[in-house]
C-alpha cells in the first residue's frame, strides 16, 4: 500500500517529518507494508521544479492509495498558469473529496476552554459558496458592474445526499446522534433543499437521533454546551469557519485533525495552515497531522478490510494522548518545552515501545 506525502510550506516540513517518523513507527512495529515516498509540492517545488504541483506529483498521487498533504501557504502562490496551483482545492476537486471530517476532541489533561467537547463535524467539501468549485466552467464570483460583486452558493440534492450517508454511518459508530446546522430560515430554499436531503437520509438509520440548528444560534451553542453535540453535518463554508471554533475550544489550532474524503481517495490534512510566522523555529505541534495521519489508517482500513491498519491507527491516536497527558511532554503552543522534533521522537518511540 502506497501513501505519499507532501510536506507543503511553513512549518509543513517540520510537523511532516515528525509524522513520517510516527509512521515509520508503526509500519516496523506492526508489519504494516506501506511503502512511504516523500515528494516536492507547494513553494519549494515551485522554486525547484517551476510548478507546487508538478504532473509527475499529480500521477504518483493518482497511483497513491492515500496521501498526507502539510499545510500550505497559498495565499502567496502565483497564478496557476504561472505554477501556483493550489494543493488542497486541486486533490479535493480532481479526487472528488466531498467529505470533510474534523474531529474536535479534548485530549485528557490538556487545557481546553471546552474540556467535554468531543464532536465530528462533517462538512460538505465540493460546492457551496466556494468560487472555483461550484461551477463547470467559469467562476462563482463575479462583478455585474464595478461596484456590485455577486456570489453563487450552490447546495444539489446528490452532494447533501452522500455528505449525510457520511455523517449518519460515522454517527451510528459514536453517540448516534446528528445535528443538521444550516441557514434554511433564511436560505429556503437551498439550506431547506439540504435539511430536507440529510432529514431523508438520516430516516433511514434506526436509532439515530436527529436535531438541528440554524448555524449562529450553533456557534453560541457549541460554546454554551459543547458536550452535547456528537456528529454535526454541515454545508461548505458552515463546516469551515464552525470546525475552527471547535478546534480553538477543545485545545487549539495544533490540535484539530481533518481527512478529505471521496469514494476513492483520501488526504489527511491538519485543519490549521502553515503558520509562517513559526516556519523553521523547530516549534510547530505536529499533533494535529499525525492526527489526521490515524484518520487516514483508520479510512484505510475500513475501505481495504484491513484490522491493522484499524489498530495502527488506534496505536498512533493513543501515543499522542499519552504524551499530551504530561504537560512536560507537550510543544510550546501548548505551554510545554519540546520542540517539533523531539515531540516526534518521543511519538516514535511510544509506538516502538
Ligand atoms: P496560512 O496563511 O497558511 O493559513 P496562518 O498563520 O494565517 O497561515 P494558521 O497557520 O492557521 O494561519 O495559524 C494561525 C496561528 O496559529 C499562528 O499564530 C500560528 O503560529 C498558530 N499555529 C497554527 N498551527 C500551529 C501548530 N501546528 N503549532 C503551533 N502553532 C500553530
């Protein structure tokens, strides 16, 4: 089995390596077989190879059976006819990744400002207000006259229907309760074309527990009782902004684990980006990618029926709640001295062990 990664940019490097190392780790340990290649992607390919992901990538990607991708700094990418192609919405877009899952957990001992938190929130990944993917051709934003900007939000019975196939089977491993987060007061008929489409499909789980809530009432929600909420599906740009809320509660930005998945192809991602103003001080928490890293064990695992990957998996989450659990074990962000590189050490060796 084939898992590439791509470092990305910023600290993507640092909290890449200290997860190639993790699974190393667990690839010696518990016989796994991965075979695991490292390649050139965001400003350093561009730099070297005059593109952040180059055709070669893009193939042995394809040829991957998963991918993790570090986070990258985008925002300062050239044009993609220059070489500036943008990573994540590329795989999300080419592989069809309509499922976004980010866990927001509390780890035991870490300081959170919601110490019973522990949700999953899955997002809607291929359409909604996001301009370069809710349209075939052309963009979803544009200007009607100099000083009118319009915007499309697309929301289509097929895209709600399998984010909530998602949302409902991940629930009924859980608590087996769903909350449905939308905007339908205001947006009828979109956010009711998605309420209507994950209502229809939750019917059809037994014992599912259903309920809802309009998307500001949820921010002030998650706050108030965030031990209440188990599996939360959600639109596009909702799932977006309402994931790093609940990443920032349950313990931090370093904390929150995502995966992008498809029928096909998965890409564990951290949720934060590639934080440059820390780039290279050897202080990033790699948590939330080797977090993201057991995501996609685990998502190999079902689709490929293999328990050793399951338990791989279960291995790694467990190693960073171990080391978490003292606060003498833990990365500056979160008050303790280790560096990103003895963080991973310190992962690798409780895998060994
Ligand atoms: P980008 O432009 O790539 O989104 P950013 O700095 O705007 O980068 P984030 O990377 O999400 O956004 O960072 C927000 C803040 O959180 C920064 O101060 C950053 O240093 C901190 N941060 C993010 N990720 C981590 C991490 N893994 N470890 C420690 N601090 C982090």
């Amino acid at each position: 089995m084939k898992i590439l990664v791509l470092d990305g940019d910023g600290i993507g490097p640092e909290i890449a390596g200290a997860t190639v190392r993790a699974v190393d780790a667990l690839n010696h340990r518990l016989n796994l077989g991965l075979e695991i290649e490292r390649a050139d992607s965001g400003l350093s390919s561009l730099e070297k190879n005059g593109a952040t992901l180059t055709d070669d990538v893009m193939a042995k990607a394809a040829d991957s059976d998963g991918v993790i991708l570090g986070p990258t700094h985008s925002i300062v990418y050239p044009a993609p006819e220059d070489g500036g192609i943008n990573l994540s919405p590329w795989f999300r877009k080419t592989f069809d990744l309509y499922a976004n899952i980010r866990p927001s957990k509390a780890r035991a001992g870490v300081p959170a400002m919601a110490p019973d938190m522990d949700l999953v929130i899955a997002r809607e990944n291929t359409e909604g207000f996001y301009a370069d993917r809710s349209m075939y051709q052309g963009s979803g934003e544009f200007l009607a006259t100099e000083d009118v900007a319009l915007a499309v939000r697309k929301i289509t019975r097929s895209a709600s229907q399998r984010i909530a196939e998602s949302a409902c089977r991940l629930a009924m491993t859980r608590r087996r309760k769903l909350t449905i987060v939308h905007k339908r007061n205001v947006l009828k008929l979109s956010d009711g074309l998605f309420y209507d489409t994950v209502l229809d499909v939750a019917a059809g789980y037994d014992g599912l527990e259903v309920d809802e809530a309009i998307i500001d009432a949820m921010t002030a929600l998650v706050v108030r009782h965030p031990g209440t909420f188990d599996v939360v599906v959600t639109t596009n740009m909702f799932g977006d902004i309402l994931s790093d809320l609940c990443a920032e509660l349950s313990g931090g930005l370093g904390l929150g684990p995502s995966i992008n998945a498809g029928a096909n192809h998965a890409i564990a991602q951290a949720a934060h980006g590639s934080a440059p103003d820390i780039a290279g001080k050897n202080t990033a928490n790699p948590t939330a990618l080797l977090l993201s890293t057991s995501m996609l064990l685990e998502w190999l695992g079902d689709r490929h029926g293999r328990e050793d990957l399951t338990n791989a998996a279960r291995r790694l989450d467990e190693a960073v709640d171990a080391q978490l659990a003292d606060a003498a074990g833990r990365t500056a962000d979160l008050g303790g001295p280790l560096g990103t590189d003895s963080f991973g050490e310190a992962i690798a060796s409780r895998i060994a062990g």
